[in-house]
C-alpha cells in the first residue's frame, strides 16, 4: 500500500463515489475533490460536451485532474471518474497516491441511483443497464487490482457506505 495518506474511491458510474466522497471528507475533516468536476472548472466544459470530441481526448483531462487531486499537499478524499481506471497513467496514480476503496453495487441498483443519464454520455441513448453490465465486465478486474478494499453498497445508505469505508480505510492505515 502507499504511504500517501489520501482517500481514493473508485467504481462504477452510480456506485456513489461523489455522495460517499463528500461525507467522508466532512468525517475525516478533510478537502473533498472530485475529478470529473476538477476536469469541468479546468474547461469550463460540461463532460458531455468533452464527450464530444472523442472518449480519449477526455480521458486525457481526467488523467490531469486525477494528477492535480493526487498532488494536492494535504491528505483528502478524491473521487475518481468512473473510468479512470481504465487510463494506465490515472490507473498507476491512483494506485500509488493513497488508499483505494472500490464501491461496488450490480447494474440494476446503479441505474435506479443514476436516474436521469443526461449528464453521463457513456449512457445516453443506451439501455443504461445493459452498458452498466459490459463496463462492469469490461472494469471490474481493474477496479479490483486498483483497490485495496471493496464495499458491496448493495442495500446500504450513503452513511452506512461512507462508515464501512472509514473503517476499512482505519484498518489499511492502523
Ligand atoms: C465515466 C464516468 C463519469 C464521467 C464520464 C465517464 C465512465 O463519472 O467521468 O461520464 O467512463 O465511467 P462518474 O463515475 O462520477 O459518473
């Protein structure tokens, strides 16, 4: 494991990254940064728009803003894109930069928490739950090697997600 102290969490779409993120941060008493939001202040561009010129142009900005979330000094708890593992370079920087939690949950409960996928182009004009399915596939062995530990979230609530995580992230550290 590293001895960077950040929280990471890393999973797919829906999974709840940015809501458990964000309630860890206030627990620990730390920064909260979420990638896809640092990629949209750097552009001034909405993902879907940046969608627009090709998925590998947008992971190129995401490689950079997980770079800038790893840099940050103090320790924080950092909520990747869904597919920033799939990048090698965002995969190795995550890996290296702190504690990895991976949430999980099957792709009939990261549809119904997704709801409306305007705002997620990998999803748009898709059967959300059949691309969920195939990321899951195509994802799951990286988030798995990535991480150092996995919360099911099937059931739970963004609190009872974000307590397993601080205590499994406790255990890694202890
Ligand atoms: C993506 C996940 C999204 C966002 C983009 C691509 C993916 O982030 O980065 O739409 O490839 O899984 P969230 O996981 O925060 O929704």
């Amino acid at each position: 494991m590293s001895s960077s102290p950040h929280l990471i969490l890393i999973g797919l779409m829906g999974s709840g990254k940015s809501s458990v993120g964000a309630l860890c941060a206030r627990q620990l008493k730390r920064v909260f940064i979420d990638t896809d939001e640092t990629i949209v202040t750097n552009t001034k561009t909405s993902i879907s728009e940046l969608f627009d010129s090709g998925e590998e142009s947008f992971r190129e900005l995401e490689r950079d803003a997980v770079a800038q979330a790893c840099a940050t000094i103090t320790p924080a708890v950092i909520a990747c894109g869904g597919g920033a593992v799939v990048d090698p370079m965002s995969r190795d920087l995550i890996q290296s930069s702190g504690t990895v939690a991976w949430l999980q949950a099957d792709p009939e409960e990261l549809e119904r928490r997704i709801g409306d996928t305007t705002a997620r182009p990998l999803l748009a004009g898709a059967d959300p739950k059949q691309v969920l399915a195939k990321l899951a596939l195509e994802r799951d062995g990286l988030y798995e090697k990535a991480a150092n530990f996995r919360v099911d979230t099937h059931g739970l609530t963004v609190t009872e997600v974000a307590d397993a995580v601080i205590q499994e992230y406790t255990q890694c550290r202890a």
